[in-house]
C-alpha cells in the first residue's frame, strides 16, 4: 500500500490561498508520475474566520481504489507530513471543529515529519510541540511567516519553498523534477521555481525523540451530547461578571469556560501601564472584551478573551503603550498588570526588550495599502 | 403602548457602562466589528434585554456547539424574519405582562440581523415590525457588506466594484459588481412615517453608538438603526485596522453618520462637519486602496466612485441621505 497524505495547518483566511496553492501543487505534481490525488479544505472549518487554525489536506496514491480507501474516512487519521505554516501554532491548535487543544503533530505517523516555516531555531520550537511516544523529523524553513488575505495574494515563495522542502524529507511522493514541471504548467515563473529548487537542495530535518518537547497535557472540555441537553435545548448563559480577580474594585467579565482564544493569537499584546493615560479606548474598542478593569483604573489585556487582533494597539494614543508581539515569545498566559505590581523595574525591563524586538522583526496580518506586499517582500529579502 | 427603561443618554466616553452581555466564547474573526457592535450595543441597553439575532456571522461564530458568548437571553432566528421575530417577541411580552403571567417591567428588545438578512431578505418583515407602532423594540442591521460568513458573497449592500465570491475581477471584465450599494436606512425612514427613530451607527464612534442605541430603546414604538460593520475578512486588510477604516469612511463621505428623531434630521459627528464645510471630505482613493477588495482598481474606477460620493453630497437633496434632486419648477 503506498498512499501518502499530507496536512496543511494554516491560519484561517490569512492562509488560506497559501494552503490551497500547496495542496494543489502536491495532487498535481502527483499525476506527473502517473499516480492520483485529491486536495481538500476540512469540511468543519469552514466557514473560515481570520486567523483561526484551519486545515487542508492532500492524499496521493497509486490508483483509485487505494485513493478511496482513505477517502471513506471524513479526513486522514494519519498523515505522513504535517505542514504548519505559522510557527505560533506548534504550541497546538483549537479549531472550529473541536473543543479543547490538539497538538501540531496530533496526525503526524510515526517518523513522519513536520515542516514549519519560522524564524526560530529548533530547540525553541521542540518546546511548543507536544511530546509524542515515537519518533518524527522536524523540518525548518526559515523564513518569515507568510500572512495575506482573502483576495490579494502576497506571492513571498513560501509555497514553492515548503514544496521544496516536502519533496526533500518526503522522497516516495515524487521527485523534485515532477514538483518544478507542475509548477511551470501552473504558470509560475522561472524564479519561484528556482526558490522550490533551492529549499530542495538545503532542506535539513532534526529528529524529535519520543517524549522529548512540551509535556503538558493539551486541555479539553466535556460537553453535553444529544442525549443529555437540557430541554429546549436551551444553553447556559455567561455570568454578570462582578469586581477584578473577585474583588470588591474594578471589573471582570465572566468568560466562557469551554472556548479560550489562546490558538487563535499570533501575536498578544503587551502593555506599558507607566505611560496608559486611561483614556479607555482599547477597552472600549475591543470587539472580544479582552480588558479586565484594575482597581486602580488601568486595563489589563485577559489572555483567555484576546485573539490578537491588534486594534488595540491602533487605537491607543500613546506611543509604545499597546504593542502587539509574537505569541512565540511566551510560554503562559498570565496577567502582566499582576507581574507589573508584582515587581515593576524587571517589568518594564521585559516589556521594552519585547516591544524592541517586535520593532526589528515585523509581523504583518494582511493587507496594508495597495502595494505593500511588494514592499514587504522586499525589506524582508534585504534583511 | 407599554413603558420603556430609563436609559439616559452618556455623557463622555468615561461615563459608558462597564458591565458586559456579551463576553468571550464567539469564534468571529480577529478585529471583527460586527462582534464590537453587539458588545456595544448590549452595553448601552443593559442586562434587561431579550436579543433576537437572524442567520449571519453574528449567529454562527456566536454558537458553536453548546456555548454562548452571551450573557442576556438570546434566540437565534431565519434569516429575513428579525422583523417578525421582533415584534413577536413584544408582542409576547406584552401579552404575557397582561395577563399576569409576568412581572410588568420595561424589557428591551432588539432584533440584529446582517445586511444580507436585512437589506434584502428580511425587508419586508422589517418593514412590517416597522409599521407595529404598539411595540417597542429595536432591529439593529450590521452591515459588512457581502454575505460574510458564507465567504463574501454580493448583497445588496456590497459596494460598486468591489471583489467578492459573486463578483471576482477578471482580466476582461475588471467591475463585477456595477449595483451601487442600497441606501437602507433612509428608504426605511421614508417609507415608514411613524416611526421616531432611524439611525446610521459606527462601533467606531463608541459612545455616540452608544448614544444611539439608548435613544432608540426609550423613544417608544419600532426603531431601526443600520450600523456599518468594516468586515476584515471580505474587505481584505489587516485586522487591526478596523477601526481605522470605520473612521474613513465616514470621513471620505462614503457613508454618513446621522440619525433622524421624529422626522427630524441631524448629522453627527465628522458627517456634521462636512456638511457645514468645517471638514473636508477626504478623497475616497485613501478608503478604497486600502483594502484587498479594491485592490484591482484602476485610476478610472476611483473617479467614477469619488464622482458617486461628489454628486451624493453635492446634488442630492439631503446630502448624502437622500438620492434625489429638485425638479426644475
């Protein structure tokens, strides 16, 4: 039996093209070696909401009947590569299609692999990825991480470069040749080609061993089934909410209990709360009610509600008070009004060493003015 | 005609509720505006409120299974029926309280629906509720402009030219979509005499949305707000820019920000100051090119939309609210 499914896990919408162009490539470049394959988005993401992870899958084989083997499962139970395309989501991933945490590689075979485009080095990422009882290879293409939107494309190559990359660490798919033929018929150009050449010849794996990485146990929620909802069907509304941390002052939301936005963000907010003005407007401007109200009138972004959307950072009027920064550099989801009062000079140390850090190495969420791609792509080819 | 809470208008963006119905639990997008018009919206009206929200975004991304981001009491139902719903819902109470069966006691009811569920097919119930002038209830459209959680689909509200699952730019036919988008809020003000209060809205103007919202609950009968909801998804941009985005538009003149209290009309805001040529309208290009969905827009395609929005406010009868000019006698 030589059927190989691969999984693509991307951020909703944001990657959405990304994804697609990659499963596409796969099935295509499959036939040029006369086998069959299918490419396919999860039926229980859609509709697809921006930034929540989503996946698509590709499934080749030899002939069709081993092809509908597969396909009689509503997806593949395992894959032999799993492809995350945003390396904030190896910390694991909560769909719309389940309650709870799923690792990255939840899917990912016994000595499969697993190819994540990102900056970071591999040690730091085997401590997002969850422990697995075998063995798998992870694969690094390091490149920044590729954010557009719905319609406008950014054409960064980072497809052509994880296609590269799966033909290396993945060699009974097809050969790189088979990939660069079915990229040409796509009418892509003799540079993009040249970028899945590239990460072909440099592609380098470094095998994850059994119960090495992240040993926490991915949380999950029990909810009720068809036979045990109450009648009417009639679901729990939230509490009232009452004063900060239970308190008498301030004021905290109550927040659902099944659902956090943890996998959601790929960046969070972190915020000065020496320079906040109180002016309210992050507050009030939060479509997710993130901001608890602190007893002492600053507002304090609740990592349970926050799904990294930035608008608070547009909204503030002071400079460098509100910054989004990449959701890799934390490892807990803790308040940072309680870390600030708890010790205030190591705070601001930490916080401005983040907010610098953000500034050398810009993170982007789509679409900026007409353009701004091209720019983007730019300054990231000169860095 | 039954009595109505006090909810006294803000004054000062210091002085808006702190108290939530609708927290965390929904799955919209990030930087969804929608999601901040109902949190806005259920902050100004408060906790004595029955929501009533038709098929849409703020339907689906508000309920996967088993849970809720709300904390009033919240029915989902059919997508053109947030009119009938509405006013079934008052009607219900009202009944209920006449009886006895009830605690008489003002509760607020307000219908959302999307542009796709309202502007088209949910107009004739809205219109109906509209015409019930013995209850008091509020249906509030958000509107991001295409038929978003079904992934951008054209409505009747989408804008001339712009990108969506209905209308993709092609390299021969570059305008898809040539509709001019449907002026809702003033067609429901015309045509319903009645009713007292018709208003636009922008969760971008946080406490004058609030304003409206409380205005529109304690002035008695039917009322109608149509917010508009910058949508990052379907109009293609970086989320953090929703609010940004929302204050363009109403500053290029695009969409204008008013509200009319028994017959009488009043512009708001950055509107009111266009109007009286304190503010100038900024050109529509800097609203247009910053979104995905414009992106394939030519020189051309801009003049003829500024030109759209120069005659809105220059030969319209009622700038900017009414398409109609005075005949020559």
């Amino acid at each position: 039996m030589s059927t190989v499914a691969v999984e693509v896990v991307y951020r909703g919408i944001f990657q959405r093209t990304l994804a697609r162009n990659i499963v596409r490539s796969i099935v295509f470049a499959a036939r040029k070696e006369g086998k069959i394959g299918t490419a396919f988005g999860r039926y229980g993401d859609s509709p697809e909401r921006n930034g929540i992870p989503a996946k698509q899958f590709a499934v080749v084989a030899d002939d069709a009947e081993e092809l509908e083997e597969v396909l009689a499962r509503y997806e593949p139970t395992e894959v032999d590569v799993t492809i995350n395309v945003d390396d904030t989501m190896c910390k694991g991933i909560e769909s719309w299609a389940w309650y709870g945490l799923q690792p990255i590689n939840q899917l990912t075979k016994p000595n499969g692999t697993l190819i994540v485009t990102s900056r970071q080095d591999a040690d730091s990422l085997v401590e997002d990825i969850h422990q697995k009882d075998t063995p798998f290879d992870l694969s690094i293409i390091k490149s920044t991480v590729s954010f557009s939107g719905l319609w406008v494309y950014k054409d960064d190559h980072t497809d052509a470069r994880i296609l590269g990359t799966l033909c290396n660490v993945c060699p009974q798919l097809f050969s790189i040749d088979s990939m660069l033929q079915a990229l040409d018929e796509q009418g892509n150009g003799e540079t993009k080609l040249a970028s899945a050449q590239k990460a072909y010849d440099v592609a380098t794996i470094r095998t994850v061993e059994p119960g090495e990485g992240n040993s926490e146990v991915p949380y999950k929620f029990e909810l009720l089934g068809w036979q045990t909802m109450e009648e009417g069907l009639v679901i729990r509304a939230q509490g009232k909410g009452g004063g900060f941390r239970g308190g008498d002052e301030g004021f905290q939301p109550d927040r659902n209990e099944v659902f956090k936005k943890y996998s959601t963000r790929s960046m969070r907010p972190v915020i000065n709360f020496e320079t906040c003005i109180k002016c309210t407007l992050c507050w009030l401007q939060c479509p997710d009610t993130c901001f608890d109200i602190t007893p002492d009138g600053l507002y304090d972004a609740n990592m349970e509600s926050c799904c990294g959307c930035g608008v608070c950072e547009a909204v503030c009027p002071v400079p460098d008070c509100v910054t989004m920064v990449s959701e890799a550099d934390f490892n807990d989801n803790s308040s940072q009004w309680e870390a600030w009062q708890e010790d205030k000079p190591s705070y601001q140390q930490w916080m401005t060493a983040l907010v610098d850090k953000q500034k050398a190495e810009t993170r982007t969420h789509g679409f900026h003015h007409v353009g701004g791609y091209t720019e983007e792509i730019a300054a990231s080819e000169d860095a | 005609m039954t009595t109505v809470q006090d909810l006294p208008q803000i004054k000062g963006v210091k002085n808006i509720p702190i108290s939530e119905g609708y927290t965390s639990g929904h799955r919209t997008c990030q930087g969804c505006e929608s999601a901040l018009v109902m949190r806005l919206m259920i902050k100004a009206a408060g906790q004595r409120t029955i929501v009533v929200g038709s098929t849409g975004c703020m339907y689906v991304a508000n309920t996967t299974y088993y849970s809720t981001p709300w904390v009033v009491p919240w029915m989902h139902t059919q997508l053109g029926s947030s009119g009938s719903a509405a006013t079934g819902t008052a009607a219900g109470l009202a009944s209920m309280m006449r009886k006895g069966k009830m605690h008489k006691e003002p509760i607020n009811v307000i219908a959302f629906c999307g542009d796709g569920g309202g502007a088209d097919m949910g107009l004739a119930a809205i219109s109906a509720a509209l015409q019930h002038d013995e209850y008091n209830l509020l249906i509030l459209m958000y509107d991001n402009e295409s038929y978003a959680n079904t992934d951008i689909q054209a409505s009747g509200s989408t804008p001339y030219g712009a990108n969506t699952t209905f209308s993709p730019p092609g390299k021969e036919t570059r305008i898809m979509n040539k509709r001019w988008k449907k002026n809702t809020a003033p067609m429901l003000a015309v045509g319903h005499p009645d009713v007292k209060f018709v208003a636009t809205a922008n969760g971008s103007y946080g406490l004058d949305f609030n304003n409206k919202i409380r205005r529109a609950l304690t002035i008695g009968g039917p009322t109608f707000i149509h917010s508009i909801d910058p949508c990052p998804k379907g109009w293609d941009y970086d989320p953090k820019f929703s609010h940004e985005l929302g204050m363009l538009i109403v500053e290029t003149g695009l969409w204008v920000q008013y509200e009319i209290i028994e017959g009488e009309l009043t512009l708001n805001g950055p509107s009111r100051a266009i109007a009286r040529g304190i503010r100038k309208r900024k050109p529509v290009e800097e609203y247009l090119m910053r979104q995905g969905r414009f992106a394939h827009f030519t020189k051309e395609d801009i003049k003829i939309f500024q030109d759209r929005v120069d005659e809105s406010w220059e030969k319209w009868w009622l700038p900017g609210v009414i398409p109609v000019t005075m005949g020559q006698d």
